[in-house]
C-alpha cells in the first residue's frame, strides 16, 4: 500500500485517491500531532495520519513532557474502531509495528517494555499514547513518538533515552520508517484488531516483549513492589510473582517498571 504524502496545508478534497486505507498530513510544526488529530476527528474523519517534523507541546502519558525537536517521528494515527472495548491492543499493534519496522529498516534488535516503550538496552526509543474521544462515534488517537535522527537530549532524558542514530551511527531515513510502521500497524489493525482476534496480537508481542521473566521493581504513587513478571494477562495487565509467591495483578497505570 502506498501513502499519500500531502502538503503542510489542509486539503479540503479529502479522497483517498489510490484506494491506501489512510492518508498522511505533514506539517512544519505543531503544538501535537495528538490536537490536530483532535481537529480531524471533530470534522468526523478517520484513518487520517498527522505527523509533524516538530511539536511544541509535546505530550506522553499522565501528561508528562513529551521532547519533540526537529529529527524524530512524531505522529499520531486518527482511527474510529467498531470496537472500542480493548482499546490496550491497539497500543501493543503500535509498539509490535514499531519494533518490526525498526528490524526491517534500521536493522536493530529492539524490545518493548510493558505497556508500551520501545527500548533499546534500557534507553527508550519510542512511547505511544493512546486517547479517546468517546460520543455518538467514538475516536481513537494512538500517537506515537520514536526518537531517530538526533544526536542528543535535554539534560532531563539524556540518561533514559536513546535515538537509532545514536545507536546505529548512522542516519535513518524517517520517512520509510513511518511508511513501515503504518504499514504493519495496519496489518495488524485490519486482521487482527477488527476481526477480535486479539490473540494473535497478544503473542506477537509477547515475542517482543523481555519484561516477562524479568525481576522488576515496580513503583506506584504509593508503594514499590519487588518481584517476577511471570505473564500478561489477555487484558493486557502484567502479573507479578512476589518473593512470598503472591501474584499481584499490575494494571497499567500511572506505574513505572525498572528492571
Ligand atoms: C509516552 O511514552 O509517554 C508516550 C509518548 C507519546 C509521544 C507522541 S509524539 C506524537 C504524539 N503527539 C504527542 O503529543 N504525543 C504523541
């Protein structure tokens, strides 16, 4: 399938001109990629792809400060699922066609990190943020944020995180990465999201996963946890094996996992 690569500038012809099951809006800039997806989705419009070379105000999850200068991916995915029930499987088909891509096109090993980072040795490439926009037609926006072409962080991440040009030492080309990456998620989306069988999707990302069998800590706004990861579970929680052999059932939230 082939994308449509349209210009800063909204177009008001909105057809899908070679039958590709989406379309892409690029901009210079934005505050989000999520707002304007936003924007779309009011305007009732699905299956619309908005990236930005560059978002100002930047968002991941519980609203933390997403860095977003120029040389990373930063796009969001507009879709308006029929079913909105399992909406956690849409993020895992997002980091599983992240990690894919990034094996396809930038020939790296990489792994995902319960619930959604795509780390690489325990610095984080890529996050996604799932919103929804629930009414009469409900509204899915998965964005996602991959750290590519830069050189080097803010002080703030510069210990956490990673880009694949750092890693690879050598610059990527962003735009068939994205290409890829939409190409899988779509694959995923169409055959296996749609159609409930979200099994499939469980065990892809199984596969990409190391957090199972890991001894983690676990640190919630009130307690830390120390343990085994021993699955998780088909509603995407993690379950934690303690030292007295209790498993605790981790449910994605405002959670951070250390190995
Ligand atoms: C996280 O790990 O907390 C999720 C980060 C998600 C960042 C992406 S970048 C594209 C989209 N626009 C945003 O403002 N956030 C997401």
């Amino acid at each position: 399938m082939k994308a449509v690569w349209r210009s800063r500038l909204e177009s008001s012809n909105l057809k899908n001109i070679n039958k590709m099951p989406y379309q892409i809006y690029h901009f210079n800039s934005l505050t989000s990629t999520q707002d304007k997806a936003k924007e779309f989705a009011k305007k009732g419009l699905d299956n619309i792809i908005i990236v930005a070379d560059k978002q100002t105000e930047g968002r991941g999850r519980f609203k933390r400060k997403w860095h977003s200068d120029k040389n990373g991916l930063w796009m969001s995915i507009l879709l308006k699922p029929k079913n909105v029930q399992n909406l956690q499987y849409l993020t895992f088909a997002a980091a599983i066609a992240v990690v894919e891509s990034i094996k396809k096109i930038a020939n790296l090993n990489t792994n995902i990190k319960w619930p959604n980072d795509v780390h690489y040795k325990g610095k984080k490439l890529c996050g996604i943020l799932t919103e929804g926009i629930f009414g009469k037609e409900n509204c899915i926006i998965v964005g996602l944020g991959l750290n590519v072409n830069q050189n080097k962080f803010q002080n703030e991440i510069k210990n956490t995180a990673t880009s694949l040009k750092i890693v690879k030492h050598k610059i990527i080309n962003i735009r068939k990465l994205m290409k890829s990456i939409l190409d899988e998620f779509f694959y995923f989306y169409n055959n296996y999201y749609a159609t409930n069988k979200l099994g499939k999707i469980l065990n892809i990302w199984k596969k990409d996963c190391d957090t199972i069998n890991k001894d983690v800590k676990i640190i919630t706004k009130t307690k830390t946890l120390h343990g085994k990861v021993v699955d998780v579970d088909n509603d995407c929680n993690l379950l934690l094996k303690t030292k007295r052999n209790k498993i605790i059932k981790i449910i994605e939230g405002d959670v951070n996992v250390r190995y």
